[in-house]
C-alpha cells in the first residue's frame, strides 16, 4: 500500500524537525546562557548519570577538571567543593572517557585524595598499571612519589612501566637541588634510579 506523496512530506519534514529538535535540546558544555554554578551543576549532572550520552558526559568531565586547578586553590569555597567531589566520585566511574579527565586533573593538582582513590583501584584491578602510572606521574613528585614507589616495591611491573615510573622519579631525586621535603624512597629503588641514570 502506497502512502500520498503529501503524507510522505509531511512524515519526513515532521522526522526533520523532531531530529532538529532533540539536536537542539543536547546541552552544551558550556552554556553561554547560563551562569557558572548552573553549568557546573549540569555538568556534574552528566558525569553522574550512566545513562547520558558518552559524548555529553566526557565534555561535562572535561569541562569540571578545566576548572580543578582553580577549584583546588579555595577548596573551602562551596563551588569548588561540588566541583572537587565530583571529579573524585569521577575516579570510581568504570567509563574511561569520564574517568580520565577527572584522574588527569586532579592527579596534575596533586590531589592526595585522588592519587589514594586511584591507588585503591589499581589495587582492585579496577584499572591497569599502565592506567595507574600514567595518571600518577601527572602529579608533582612531593605528592605522586610515593604513590610510584609503592608500585615499584610492590609487583613485578612491565619494562614499560618501570621506565615511566623511574623517569618521573630520576629528575627530582637525582638533582643535585634535591628538594629536601621529597617522601624517601627506599634502598632498593633508590638504587635503581643510580643504575637508569644516564
């Protein structure tokens, strides 16, 4: 059975506005038209909900760890405090696209906190040594030292691996400025890094 041409036309233009519609209504990260708290508001929305699109909810992360360094500056302040929290309930997240910005963000910030999450997850197998390694290492040493040694002394870690954790941990430990609050590393990696060293 054939339909008329006209209700053709008017099923697609119909399908056209609806797709056009449902197109419009995605949010944007940011929305110029809203204030910062209810974007942020809407972006920690994204981040929580499994059931948003991958797409939207990486922005949203994204956007939240642009705004980590400034976050981490006024922890007290009550915006960055939402901000914060949700990039760490972000780590638990088993989507790598939502994980990744927040572990990326607040491991540069040296969040203590995050580098421990990440580090129980590591432990739970959760995510890999590689995974590990690569977001601890984004961290200025006096905070992802010893989160680094710890690997090291602890697992047989892929070639690979022990030559990103001994590169992070050859520049700060064997410069003769070694900065003094440094966490100790122990014999056995200390030596180590005296072998690596050029």
């Amino acid at each position: 059975m054939h339909r008329p041409r006209k209700i053709r036309q008017a099923l697609l233009a119909f399908a056209i506005y609806v797709g056009a519609t449902l197109t419009s209504a995605k949010p944007e990260i940011p929305d110029a038209t809203k204030s910062l708290p209810e974007n942020i508001d809407m972006a920690i929305e994204l981040i929580k909900n499994p059931e948003a699109h991958l797409e939207e909810a990486t922005e949203a992360a994204i956007y939240l760890g642009e705004r980590a360094e400034e976050a981490e500056d006024t922890p007290t302040d009550s915006l960055s405090h939402k901000i914060i929290e949700a990039l760490r309930n972000a780590l638990n997240d088993d989507r790598p696209d939502i994980r990744d910005p927040a572990a990326s963000s607040l491991a540069a910030n040296g969040d203590i906190i995050a580098l421990e999450t990440l580090q129980r997850i590591h432990g739970d197998n959760r995510i890999s040594d590689m995974e590990f390694i690569l977001y601890v290492t984004q961290s200025p040493p006096k905070a992802g030292a010893s989160f680094v040694s710890n690997l090291l002394d602890k697992k047989n870690v892929s070639e690979d691996v022990e030559r990103l954790a001994l590169g992070y941990l050859r520049g700060p430990y064997t410069s003769p400025n070694k900065d003094p609050d440094l966490p100790t590393l122990s014999l056995a990696i200390t030596q180590r890094l005296q072998k690596a060293a050029p």
